[in-house]
C-alpha cells in the first residue's frame, strides 16, 4: 500500500496522487515479458511499480450509491482500464478457439502508472503547499478533500480487534503470485496437512470470492482484476476426460501455479497455470458453479471499484456470453432450471443433489441478473438479452411457486391427489404426500419458511440449504415475505441452523440407510460432517449480505459474535462436526482462506451497510410483469408474481417515506394513498389504450413530490394517533418500538388497498 512517498499521510498521498494523474497523460508502464502465453519467465520479469490504489475505504458514503451505479466519485474518470487486448485483434473468435491445438493469446492486465523522481518531489510539494493553507489544486478546491481524508483517516484509525488483524494477517499470507503479480489466494494453508496438500494449494474460483470481497471493500483491487482476467483466459483451454470435451464456456474449479523448466534448461525456470475442469477432481465433475460466480465476481468488481471499462473489453464479453451460451442452451428438460449432476457446485461429493439443485438455480438467477447489467447492448447481443429476460421470468415464477415450502404448503402437499393427468392438475410434479418426512412436521415454525433443496418428478429435496436459500434472498430470486419468512425460521431454529458455530450446510444429514443409499456410505459424509449437516463459517458472508439488504443485521451479528469467539482458538478450520458444531471437522483443514475471508467480509459488511447494497439485486419489476402477462390468458393458473409485485411495490413506498423529510400525519397519508392509486390506475388504463402521453405524464408525476409521500403502513398504523407522522412511526419515535425490516409493509393484508388500488397492482 505504500506509495514511497515519505512525508504525508498514505491517505493524503494516495488522494493527490490521483488528483494530479488527472492532469497528465499516463505513460503506459512496462510489462511483464510473457514468454509462453500463459506462464511468465522469472528471470527476465521485470519489477512491477507500486499500483495505484482506489482512494475510497469501507464507510465512504460517496463509494456506495445503492442502486446508482455512476454515482461514485469519478468512478469513470480514474478508470484503471488503459490497455486494449494485446494482440489487437478484435475478432472473437480469434481470441476464443474451441479445440485450439495451442494456448490461447494472453490478454494482459492494467498495470501502473510509475513514479518518478521528479514527480515524487512535485508531489512532496503539493502536499507540503496544501499544509500551509493554499486550496487551489487542480483548478478546485481542496477543502472538501480534506474532509474526505478526514473521514477515510478516522475509519483507518478505527482499532481493529485482534482477531481481525490475525485474519488479515492470513488471508495476506495465502495470496498466490503469478509473474510477480498477486492472482488468487490458495484454498489453505494448513502446515500440518502439508503432505497430503491434495487441491488445497490451489486457488478455487468459488473460494476466492469471499477473498475478492474482502480485498475490495478494503481498496485493493489489484489482485481481483488480475484473478478476473486470468481465469477468463483459462476458459478457452482445451478440456477433455477419456476423449471427450465439455462446452466452451466452462470456467474451471480451481488452477495452481506451477514452476517448469525454460525450454528444457535447469538454469531458467518460467511460471506456467495448470488449470482443473474437473478432469482431475474427485468424481470428475465439471464446476457447474464456476462460471457464476465468475460473473457474480465481476459485477462486484465494477460496483465497488468503478472500473465499468474492464466488463466492456471485448474479450470480458466474450467470456460472459460462452458461459450464458452454456447455459441457455436447448435441451430436453421442460423446466426453467439448470439439470446438473452430483457434486458440481460446493457440495461437490455425491450428496443426493442432482437434478435442479437450489444453490445452483439461485446462482443462476443471479449470474443472469449481473450479465444482464453488463452485456453491450448492440445488435449482436438483442437475441441474447432477449433470451436472458425469458429464462429469468421463467425461473423466478419456477423457484418462487414450486420450491417454496411453509406450513399452509406443506398441508397443501399432504392433501395432495396424484396420478393427475391433465393440464389443471394441482399436483403437477406427482408428489407423493408419503414423502413428506417426519421430522418436517414438527420443525417447521408457524411463521416462516424456505426453499426447499431439490424438486424433481415424484420427488422433493425437503432439506433446508443455507447457501441457497441466503443467495435466494440476495438476488432477489426470493419475494419479500419469502425472504422474510427464511430469516424468520433461521431465527426461530437457531439452535439447528448456527448453534455452536454458524452455518449448517444443510439440515438436517442423512442417517443410517439413507445415509448408505444416498451417499454411497461416503466417509467424509458421515451424518453432521462435511456435506452432510456440517457447519461452515464461510457461510458467515452470504447471511450477512442477506440479514442486511431485509434490514435485520442484528441476526448476522449474534452469528459473526458465535465464530468470532472460536475460530482463532480452533485455527480458523474448514467445517465442524456434530449436530450443534461443537468439534473441529475429522477432516477439516486449518487456516481455510474463505473461512477467513468469510469472517472479515461478513465484518465489514456489518461495519459499513451500504457496501451490501452494490452486492445485491433488487426485485426486477418487469419480470414480475412479464411472467403475469404469459399467464394472464390462462384462467385456472394463477400468477404469484402478481402479488410479489405489489409486496415489492408496498414496501419501495415505506423505504421512500423514512427517507423522506416530509411529515404528514396518518389522515393525511390516506388521503394522499386514495388519490395517488386512482391517477396511477386512470393513466394506467390510458396507457395500456396507447396513448405515449399519458406515459410522459405518468413519470412526471411518478418523479414529483407526491411519490414521496405515497408510502405504505403497517396494521399498526391504524391504531397509532392520527397526529403522529407515519414517518415518526415507521422509525419508531414517539414510544413506538421500531422493526428494521425492509419488508414490514410488504403484505397487501397490511395495508387493506381499496378494489381500484388492486385493479392497477
């Protein structure tokens, strides 16, 4: 981090260095000689300059703009991205070759611009003039940099407890290099498994996600650009087990560094990536899970970094769209999901989840959400968005209907007839009612839910799924009361789900036959270890995420206090054994990266909210438009997006009046709710006629100041003095308890909408 500069604060350094790189034209710095297209030669690799870093650290409320992507502080104009491909050549497909008989041509990263002598002493001056008072610099003011610096020093100077300076610690520790480059971090550094390293010295693309996050919001994004752009390369390599090669835009699961000899000699040696696509992997399954998270990865990158030119670089499309191509392709499933085999995702061991596994299907949902945001529209490119809009509606209908499970469907599914053969069955996927497990019945709270693991013919996966049902809610493949209802029963079931260290995988495990029949009598996946019921403190990240975007941090914060108090003494191991977690995993590595890396994003994430927001989807009001029109002509079927729609809607309006610096008492709230629905449902109608001005109209009238005090209530504003504000009473002033949750108004039973406020929703 530091800039060799030794007079001013790294802070204060960093902020001028990047005012006055604005001034200049940057002189591209010299690259690492490339002697194989994917290996670097030591020798001859030339030192690489200090990088400059992002000026912006986690709190910076000008960093995260939620929901307005160009809002952070010249995210665009200190791009980092200066360089175009290497090789000149735009052409796709000379730049990605299925079946090439040589490795592909390397796209190099963004390096730094140097510093030199004399700029050193200009800066050294700069700074030296700004301490004695003169505020011109740049043609503007410094006054308000300084109190920017101020802030970013006072967030610096905030003590860090000592268990996160060990992560930090660590988590530095296990960053891989790659032509003196860092690239990754490995899987693990455990000392004490040194000889039987298996996969553990690689670096996983799934693994270094938390890794990724936690480097960003502390403002280095060096290493998660490098690991972007090299893994993207690896995509084009040839794969192939027992002859045969999967599709194009497999991304692998892991690849490590390795050390050869420089033609032959035992004097030069050069770095070389060994990618695995499963090929070498237990089972040898392909990474189903690889490739969305990759996406997932680079949209988060872009977010928090600003630096929106390296999705538009033409081999970063390319990339994104082999993966979609992937997986939109035509098969014969009649289902919106993705069908994938036994282990292809982070349960990567057989473990019964083939077929249309949840975490799958939410990764899915959300890698086509941030593919969506950053594909070039172009002509080129409308089939694609085009295809991408039709599978998320689909999908979300899909998950949202048939994998929810509550008490009132659980009835529903016990009441079940089958052997229905017509296109009006209720029990359209022939499920048993026998299936529903024992241990169902009694665990399922009143209020609450989730989704549930696995949905097949004549089959569902009952077991609850943390990673998918935390990702449901992130991405918003989940309605507001859904999302809510899976916190809900998180917290009703804490004992099961986090007890002595969060996070179940999945509960309940598999036991005595079951456990023989379904997992082949795995001994790694004994009932409540590994897979198989364990607890993983990676976890700890997505759940955070999920806690803050519902508005219920305080759940994420009793589960981080629980590892907090353990994972230094334990040695920050992979997963825990037993029902409630109590021992180290029989297997568990030590000093695990994305336990680590989990336990500080999760930390972060708790210290500065607003990061969750660039990280999370909100719901996608055309979807839910879109799915209710393909099913409007259906007169028996009916939509559940519908009402998802206006739960979303319901709860934007309570969001907006808590924001809002207008108070109006609850009369006059009514009042303003009784006009508002019925323009909204005049111009409605109007609109659907045809009329284009009407539609003016209506976002005119949608951006003006009425929107702001058109807000949704709960039941208990009804019973709260008409003199009181409704928005002194959503925040919980005047006595009033408040309920921080972004859904607490979601419901159309809260707020009894009149016939024509249904008739628009």
């Amino acid at each position: 981090m530091a800039m060799g500069l030794s007079t001013a604060k790294p802070y204060r350094r960093r902020l001028f260095l990047l005012l006055l790189r604005c001034t200049r034209t940057a002189e591209p710095s010299p690259k690492c000689s490339h002697h194989h297209p994917l290996s670097c030669s030591s020798p001859a690799a030339a030192a690489e300059p200090t990088h400059l870093r992002c000026i912006f650290r986690p709190g910076d409320p000008n960093r995260f703009v939620p929901g307005i992507p160009d809002a952070f502080w010249g995210v665009r104009q200190f791009s980092t991205s200066v360089d175009p491909i290497s090789s000149g050549d735009k052409n796709l497909e000379r730049i990605f070759i299925q079946n090439m008989p040589v490795k592909p041509i390397v796209v190099d990263g963004v390096d730094a611009v140097p510093i030199e002598d004399e700029r050193k002493e200009e800066v050294d001056t700069v700074v030296a003039n700004a301490e004695e008072g003169k505020d011109e610099l740049c043609g503007g003011k410094v006054g308000d940099l300084y109190k920017l610096e101020g802030d970013l020093e006072v967030r610096q100077e905030k003590e860090q407890s000592e268990v996160e300076k060990e992560a930090w610690r660590l988590l530095d520790r296990a960053v891989v290099s790659y032509c003196e480059r860092p690239i990754g971090t490995v899987a693990a550094n455990d000392v004490t498994a040194a000889n039987q390293a298996l996969n553990y010295d690689q670096v996983f693309i799934r693994d270094f996600v938390p890794s990724a996050l936690a480097f960003l919001l502390k403002g280095e994004s060096e290493i998660v650009r490098n690991f972007l752009l090299h893994t993207l390369q690896l995509q084009s390599w040839e794969k192939t087990v027992d002859c045969y090669s999967p599709g194009q835009g497999l991304m692998p699961a892991s690849f490590k560094v390795r050390t050869v000899p420089l033609d032959g000699s035992n004097e030069a040696f050069e770095e070389v990536l060994d990618p695995d696509f499963g090929e070498s992997a237990i089972g040898r399954v392909a990474p189903v899970d690889s490739g969305l998270w990759w996406i997932i990865l680079l949209r988060a990158y872009g977010k928090i970094t600003g630096d929106y030119a390296l999705q538009e670089r033409v081999d970063i499309q390319t990339g994104i769209r082999l993966i979609l191509n992937l997986c939109l392709s035509d098969g014969f499933d009649m289902f919106p999901s993705l069908l994938v085999t036994d282990g292809s995702c982070m349960i990567d061991r057989r473990m019964g989840i083939h077929g249309h596994p949840l975490e799958i299907q939410a990764l899915f949902y959300s890698a086509l959400r941030c593919s969506r945001e950053m594909i070039t529209f172009n002509d080129g490119s409308k089939n694609l968005v085009r295809a991408i809009n039709n599978r998320l509606s689909a999908l979300s209908f899909h998950i949202r209907e048939y994998y929810w499970v509550d008490m009132k469907k659980i009835n529903e599914i016990y009441r079940y007839k089958t052997e229905e053969y017509s296109h009006d069955a209720i029990n359209k996927f022939n499920i048993y009612p026998e299936q529903i497990p024992s241990w169902l019945v009694e665990w399922m709270p009143d209020k609450g839910g989730y989704f549930i693991g696995n949905l097949q013919p004549a089959h569902m996966d009952f077991r609850f799924f943390s990673l998918g049902n935390f990702w449901a809610i992130v991405s918003s493949l989940a309605t507001p009361r859904q999302a809510e209802g899976i916190l809900n029963l998180i917290e009703d079931k804490w004992d099961d789900i986090v007890g002595r260290m969060p996070l179940k995988i999945c509960y309940p495990s598999l036991e005595y036959e079951e456990w023989r029949i379904i997992t082949g009598s795995d001994p790694k996946n004994t009932p409540w270890s590994y897979h198989n019921g364990g607890s993983w403190p990676t976890l700890l990240w997505q759940f955070t995420l999920a806690c803050i975007k519902m508005g219920r941090p305080e759940l994420a914060q009793r589960a981080v206090a629980v590892a907090e108090k353990r994972l230094p003494n334990d040695k920050w191991p992979e997963y825990y054994d037993t029902r409630s977690g109590r021992f180290i995993g029989k297997q568990s590595r030590l000093y695990q990266t994305w336990t680590i890396a989990g336990f500080l994003t999760a930390k972060m994430l708790l210290e500065n909210p607003a990061a969750a927001a660039v990280l999370t989807c909100d719901e996608d009001l055309e979807l839910l438009q879109g799915c209710a029109c393909s099913l409007s002509k259906n007169t028996r079927i009916k939509c559940s997006r519908l009402a998802a729609k206006s739960q979303v809607q319901l709860g934007f309006f309570r969001n907006i009046i808590i924001n809002s610096q207008e108070n109006i008492s609850l009369k006059q709230y009514h009042e303003y709710c009784s006009l508002f629905y019925l323009l909204l449902g005049f111009f409605g109608v109007l609109m659907r006629s045809g009329c284009s001005i009407m539609d003016s109209f209506l976002m005119k009238l949608l951006s003006s100041g009425i929107w702001s005090t058109i807000k949704c209530v709960d039941e208990r504003s009804h019973q709260t003095p008409h003199e009181e504000s409704v928005s002194d009473h959503l925040q919980g002033r005047n006595g009033v308890k408040p309920e921080f949750s972004a859904s607490m108004c979601m419901s159309t039973d809260s707020y009894k909408l009149k016939p024509h406020h249904h008739a628009f929703l």
